[in-house]
C-alpha cells in the first residue's frame, strides 16, 4: 500500500492511501451496527484488510468513530494492514512510504 502523509496549511496532518476497490457503504451508524460483521465476514475482509471513510475523509477503526462519523461511511479494500503515520513536526514537504506498520 502506497501512502503520502503531510501538512496541510492549517497545520493538520492528512494521509492519502491506494485502496484496491470499494467494498461496501454504511448509510448511517444504525446500519452500521446491524450488518458489519455480516458485510465483512461477506466479503471475505477484516479490519486489517480493509478501511472505512467517512464523506469528509475521517478514517473510522472505532465506534466512537463511526459514532460521529459523516455518511456514507464506505469501506475500501487495502492490500497491507492499517498502518500509523508518522510525519516529523512542521515538515512542509509530503513523506512518501510504503507499507508502513
């Protein structure tokens, strides 16, 4: 998995990742909570095989998470682990990593 992590003027840390494909969508946390398991345990994937975004671009791993997440919230296919991104305080210029753990 390919990702860049840098800073965006406001000084907030943002990712970008390569996904595979989507999967599936959540329309609200209600949906979310009745039919995930079944949705990933579906479509063959795990929590470390795949990643749910919320419409605004948050990461959701968590119910607290998904709890203020904005939906749709869609899961993507990824072809590594979740991964946490490390940049260095006021770096300006973006990191470019593969396969970070």
């Amino acid at each position: 998995m390919t990702t860049t992590a840098y800073r965006d003027k406001a000084g907030r840390l943002r990712v970008r990742i390569q996904v595979i494909e989507e999967l599936f969508h959540f329309i609200s946390m209600e949906d979310w909570i009745q039919s995930a398991q079944l949705r990933f345990r579906n479509h063959g994937h795990t929590a470390t095989t795949a990643v749910c975004v919320d419409r605004h671009g948050m990461v959701c791993v968590r119910g607290k998470q998904f709890k203020v997440a904005s939906y749709p919230v869609r899961v993507y296919a990824v072809d590594e682990p979740p991964f946490k991104p490390q940049v260095m305080i006021g770096q300006q210029e973006p990191v470019e990593s593969e396969g970070l753990a």
